[in-house]
C-alpha cells in the first residue's frame, strides 16, 4: 500500500524548465589597454570566482531561479577583467514536497544553468581580448548542503543565545 502511494505520488510530480535567458551580464576591463602589455610577458593571472544562487515563486508552481556567477582576474595586482553573469530560468514544479522543492531550487536548477552562464563567461573573456578562461564545474549538491548546514548552525547560535 506504501509503495502504491509512492508510485502515485511521482507520477503526479511534475518538473518541466519553461525558459533559460540571460538576465544581465557585465563586462569590465578597467586597466586596458595597460593589461595588454604587462612586463611580465606571462598571462598568469590571480582568478577569483563567486557563485550565488537566488529563486522566488513568480506564478502557481512557476519558479525563477537566478544563477550568477562574478570572476575577478587580477594580474600583478591590477584588475584586468570583471565579468558578472546573471543567468536566469523559469521552472514549473508540481507535486514536489516542500523538503524537496529547496534542493531543487537551490541545487538542481543552478546545476542546469551553470553551463549557459559557463559558456556566457568564456565569450565575454575571450570576446575582451584575454586568454579562454572555461570555469571548472560546480558540485551544487554540496554547496546547497554547505548552506544548509550554515543556515541550522546560525538557527541554532541564535536559539542558545536567548
């Protein structure tokens, strides 16, 4: 009988990706031309990377979930290049419980955007003139997890604080 419901239930579940759009994007290379001729000769630069996630219910079971993904490269010191990539897409969840609809709107979806924003990244570098520059992939599962455990941990720092 349990498993009877079990099935029922995920035939009723519903995940369907209606649009992925770019929401904004951002280029900036405020040492340029100067970064072009570094004496260094070697392009070896110091790459920082920062990865949020963030959804809100737009429509009945309707979800938007933005990626977006900021990488600073700085050589000897200077910025050479700033991209910020707002990835963005519209998801129908339905018949999802609500312990799984937050793993799905803060880990699934972003997996699923990642490699559009990915791609979107490499084209503004290269397009600034700089090496390729392809981001390594990101285990969302973790970080989703990571967050989670952030998120108890200031719960429960508050709680025994009162």
């Amino acid at each position: 009988m349990a498993e009877e419901n079990k099935n029922q239930q995920a035939a009723e579940q519903q995940f369907v990706i209606q649009k992925i759009f770019l929401k904004d994007v951002s280029f900036e290379s405020p040492n340029a031309p100067a970064v072009f001729s570094d004496d260094s000769g070697t392009w070896q630069p110091e790459i920082n990377v920062q990865i949020n996630s963030a959804n809100q219910n737009v429509g009945q079971d309707l979800y938007e979930v933005v990626l977006t993904i900021t990488v600073t490269a700085k050589q000897n010191k200077k910025t050479a290049f700033l991209v910020e990539v707002k990835q963005a897409g519209l998801f129908t969840m339905s018949g999802f419980p609500d312990e799984n609809k937050g793993g799905m709107l803060g880990a699934y979806c972003p997996e699923t955007l990642f490699p559009y924003a990915r791609e979107v990244v490499s084209n503004l570098v290269t397009n600034g003139g700089f090496p390729q520059l392809l981001l390594t992939p990101v285990n969302f599962n973790a970080l989703y997890a990571q967050h989670m455990q952030q998120q108890q941990a200031a719960t429960a720092d508050q709680d025994t604080a009162h």
